[in-house]
C-alpha cells in the first residue's frame, strides 16, 4: 500500500438532499482524494446540491435499488484508480468524521475490508436512536450470522464500510443483487473467499431525515438475508457452486 493512498469515497443517495452537505462537510480534510455520488432517481435537490458540492456525479435515469446503485458506486470508483472505496451513506447516520479510523487497519495492510459497527451497548445504540425493533433484528441475525460463518463480528448491517482495490476487483459483485441485501452478500462472499474483515466502533445516529427501509422492504431483505446464509452453508459442504461465492482471494 502507498504512504499516501488514494481514497475515494462513495456515495450511493436517493432523496438526500437534507442531510447530503453535512455529510460531505464532515470528512477529514485532506484525506479523500475524490468523492463520487451515485443518484438513484432521487426526485428532491441531491444532484444540485452534490454538484454545488463539486462532487463527482453520475445519475441513474431510473431507480435500480441500493444495491444496483452500489454496483456503478464501485464500477466508477475503480476507473480512477484508487487504494481504497469507503461506503458512506448521504444521510448523515454515519459519522463521515471516522473515514480515517475506517481505512487505517486497510492502509497499514492487516485487513482488506472495514465496516464502521455500531453496536457496542443496548442503552448505547437506544439512546443514538435505534428503534427497538430494529436493534432487536440487528442482535438477532448477528448472532445466526455469526453461528453460520463462524465468525464474532459485531454487526452485519452496517452502511459505513471500506474496501482495498483489490478487494473489489477480486469480488463478482456485479453479479449480485441491485436489492438491499447486496451487502450481505457482499460481506458473506468476502468471508467465504477468506478475505480479512474487521470493524471499528462508531456512534448510533438516528433521526428523521435519515433514510430508512420500509416493512415490507425490510422483510424481503431478511429472508434474502437467510437464503444468502443457506447458500453459504451450501458452498461450504460442497454442496452448492454458487454465482455468490466466485471470489479469487489475491493475498
């Protein structure tokens, strides 16, 4: 890795417009080499205000879902030659103060993804924001996730993550769902390849200018969740080839 990486930042927004510039004003000074933002059909003012911003933009004339939005995030990102993506999303739920904390571990070579985990204490994460329900889901699949991969992460659901290059070069994610259960796929895969995943903490923030998936959205991400899972189960016994676990780990 190169003293001085570059780092790119993506963003992948639909209707951000009330939380989009301070995300964006709150990354470290100095450390983005570029910030690209990805609308997804948004009907509010996000492409104005991201070119004001001076960010990179490039539109979806219609609405592909999280997960397709992702697959340009990462498509053009790595036309600019970059050391590292960082995810962020534009709705200010994620401190984008932490970037550097997120791609130190990746820049110092000892892990090839990072996610920001938000779960540290119940009163923590209830205080920040987190409906009940939700941090009862979040604690529930991490600990079947967990059991599955035979892992110990803290949490699976989180939208601030970090990839080397050649992470996202090595995954087939353009093979994988544009729905919101894109990113367990994405994570799934990574620990199947035998990629280095690791986390560091950052703080719970909820409120009503975030974005949030919908009940009907949120069950369909669950069960794809737990087929994702099965899958895996699958590939690991032998049993399954799945188009999900295609990755060639380069390290």
């Amino acid at each position: 890795m190169l003293n001085r990486p570059r780092i790119v930042v993506v963003m992948p927004a639909y209707n951000a417009e009330k939380t989009l510039e301070q995300t964006v004003k709150d990354f470290p000074s100095g450390l983005v080499s570029n910030t690209i933002l990805v609308d997804d059909g948004s009907t509010d003012q996000t492409v104005k205000i991201a070119k004001r911003l001076e960010l990179t933009v490039f539109q979806h004339p219609n609405n592909l879902g999280y997960g397709g939005n992702q697959k340009t995030c990462y498509w053009e990102a790595l036309k600019v030659h970059p050391d590292i993506v960082v995810m962020v999303h534009p709705d200010y739920q994620y401190d984008s103060r932490l970037i550097g904390e997120l791609v130190r571990p990746i820049i110092e070579g000892r892990y090839d993804m990072m996610y920001g985990n938000r779960i540290r204490t119940r009163q923590e994460v209830l205080d920040g924001g987190m409906p009940l329900i939700k941090y009862v889901l979040n604690r529930t699949f991490c600990v079947l996730e967990n059991i599955i991969l035979g892992a110990n992460f803290s949490e699976y659901f989180s939208g601030m993550r970090a990839y080397s290059a050649k992470f996202l070069r090595a995954v087939p994610y353009q093979r994988f769902s544009n729905d919101f259960v894109f990113d367990q796929q994405l994570m799934i895969a990574a620990f199947a390849a035998g990629f280095r995943i690791g986390e560091v903490d950052i703080p719970v923030r909820y409120f009503s200018q975030s974005s949030s998936i919908k009940f009907w959205k949120g069950t369909k991400f669950l069960l794809e969740t737990i087929f994702t899972l099965m899958l895996f189960i699958g590939y690991k016994y032998g049993k399954i080839n799945s188009y999900l676990f295609g990755a060639q780990n380069p390290s």
